[in-house]
C-alpha cells in the first residue's frame, strides 16, 4: 500500500510539473514543481521529463516560453555542479533560433495558448463535474499583456476562481439559465457549458475580445449561437450564445429578455465610472419582467435570479463607492467567501494564483 500511494504521488507531483508548464507559469515556479519530484534537484530523471514531456512534445507555438524554461533548467542545474542532459543543451539551442523569431511577435502583442487543467483530488468521482480522467483541460486562446489594452483577452485571478466555484458547486448551475457579464476570455462560460447549464450567456462590451472568445468555444468543442442569428429560428440545442453588450448602452428591455436564474461577474468591481452602468445591467437582469394579463410588463420572478461576483479588492475607496451604489440601487450583496470557498483546490500547480485574494459575493434584489 505504502509503495502504491507513493507511486501516486510521484505521477500527482510530475502532473503538476506538466499542467503548469502548459498553463505557461513562470519558469521559477516550474523548475520550483520539477524539484519536488526528486527531493529537491534537478535529477537527469527530472530533467528528461522537462526536455521530452513537456517541451518536445507540446511546446508548438510558445517556443519564446519554452526557451526560458530551458535556460532556466540549465542555469540550476549547473548552480547544482550537475551534469546537464546533452538533448537539453541541444534542444535550447533550436529554441533560440525559433524564438527569435517569435520574441517579435510577441512585441506586437501576439496570443498564445494557454491550457488551463483542472486537477481533481483522487476520491471525488461522485461530484457531477468530475471528468473520470480527474483532469478537466480548457485550451485558451489569451494574451500575454494584462494591462495594456488587452485585459478582456487575459486570464484574471478572479475568473479562474469563478471557474473553480462553478466546477466545485455544479449543483448550483446544472439546469439553470446562466448571464455572464464581461466574459473575457470564455473560461467561466466554459466551466458552466461542463456542468450543463440549460443555457448560457456570454457577453463583453469589446468586439475583439469576443471574437476570442468566441474562438475558445470552438477549440472547446462548443457550438455557439451568435447574436445575428438568434432571429433566424435556430434549433434550442444550442446552449451557449456570445453577445455584445456594452454596459453604457444596453437597454432595460433588451437586458430583461434573458431572465437569468444565475448573473456571474469576474473582476467587474475595477472602474468606479461603470458602476452605475453595471449596477443598472444587472437590476435588470436580477429583476426581468413577466407579463399581467392584461399584456402590461411586471417585475415578477418564481423563484429570486441571484448574481454572483468574484473580485479582487484593491482599493477599499473604490469598493466602499460600489457598495454605496448598490445600497442605492435598492440590491443586497452578501460577502460569501468563507461560506462558499471552492472546497477543493483544482489548480494546485498554480502558484501565480493567489487564492486568498479574491473575494466572493452575491447580490440579489431587496
């Protein structure tokens, strides 16, 4: 027994090493995870896993990342007066000529593919998310610039953390009607997709980004219903649909339309500007409209449509003035973090996520 649960843990320690190299960690927390498998150096054992599992074979696209990691590796390992694989040596060196030429690219704001794993722990087949691999592995198209312009197209902390919560609860979304507000990237809409949800709606306010997303559906094996062709009688099959919805110029009708069970925001509390945009979106889609008898419009719901926001709070004046904005907009907002934490950690290989920063609340109508 004690041989097997060893042997087990050897392959989860090697796992992690691969799910961060694809999920392009940094370098550092890579070889970190490589050191675990051989109590602590960088063994010729460790170092073939590094050069053929992980770069020979799935590097294709992200040579400029890959040949950091290779750089790095033979930097340590020579720190630890140890002999360097000689395919290591040589598979940096085509590296740097394929690099260069990607190192370009990259200044001019290149994507590339990140492959996000969800890593289940062993005894957790009976939750409904649990693929039988434990491993649940999302493709993403994203971008390496988190600031400049291009933050719909990166991977927030926030979302990977709606993500986990969405995976982790799947009670909560299987057959429910599911609203995204700033989508990004598609990953939360993704994990909703894997836990059958009966519909889902993903939405930004910039076009570009959602043509990415739009993009990492189908290399997720989603179809999805566009916008411009909701009025040409598609088939209900389809579960997901991609909209542009800038909040400053969305209407209460057309937003009251989707009578949402479930509202879901990452990283939406930023900009104190929008507030009032994004608290009027969300009203609207917290309290959608059913018609009276007599064919007039009223504010009625069977059961209460819920929102569930997950952020990182950097600044407290700014979250005080959404907190104000709300209390004004006639919403309640609960802090559920500690009550609804993912009680499972599915990215345990993800260093550069920090957790413990991200705050998890809902909101719903007074």
């Amino acid at each position: 027994m004690a041989a097997s649960e060893n042997s087990t843990e050897a392959e989860s320690r090697y796992l992690y090493v691969l799910s961060a190299f694809l999920a392009m960690e940094p370098v550092d927390s890579v070889i970190s995870l490589a050191r675990g498998c051989s109590g602590g150096s960088l063994t010729e054992s460790v170092q073939r896993f590094l050069w053929e599992t992980c770069v020979k074979a799935t590097a294709s696209g992200n040579a400029s990342y890959a040949k950091r990691l290779l750089k790095k590796l033979i930097t340590e390992v020579e720190l630890e007066k140890s002999e360097v694989l000689d395919e290591v040596y040589e598979e940096y060196a085509l590296h740097m000529s394929a690099a260069s030429k990607e190192d370009a690219l990259v200044k001019e704001n290149i994507r590339i593919t990140k492959f996000i794993s969800f890593l289940y722990p062993e005894g957790l087949y009976n939750i409904p998310s649990c693929p039988s691999s434990r491993k649940l592995i999302v493709p993403l198209q994203c971008s390496l610039n988190m600031l400049e312009g291009d933050t719909g197209c990166s991977i927030w902390p926030s979302s990977l953390f709606l993500s986990e919560f969405v995976l982790s609860y799947p009670e909560l979304f299987t057959d429910k009607s599911c609203f995204e507000v700033g989508s990004g990237v598609g990953l939360v809409g993704i994990c909703l997709a894997h836990v059958k949800a009966k519909k889902v709606i993903l939405t930004d306010g910039d076009l570009l980004t959602l043509s990415n997303m739009k993009l990492n559906l189908e290399r997720n094996h989603l179809n999805y219903e566009d916008e411009l062709l909701k009025q040409h009688g598609e088939a209900e099959s389809t579960r997901v649909k991609c909209i542009h919805l800038p909040w400053e110029t969305a209407t209460d009708s057309e937003l009251s339309e989707h009578r949402p069970d479930i509202v879901l925001g990452a990283d939406v509390i930023y900009d104190p500007s929008c507030f009032p945009n994004l608290l009027r979106v969300l009203v609207a889609l917290l309290r959608g409209p059913t018609k009276r008898d007599n064919g007039s419009l009223e504010t009625e719901r069977r059961s209460p449509a819920v929102a569930y926001i997950a952020s990182v709070i950097r600044n407290a004046d700014t979250f005080n003035a959404f907190l104000t904005l709300v209390d004004q907009m006639d919403l309640s907002i609960t802090d559920l973090t500690e009550e609804l934490k993912p009680p499972y950690e599915l990215l345990p290989y993800m260093h550069s996520y920090d957790r413990s920063s991200v705050r998890l609340f809902s909101i719903s109508s007074r």
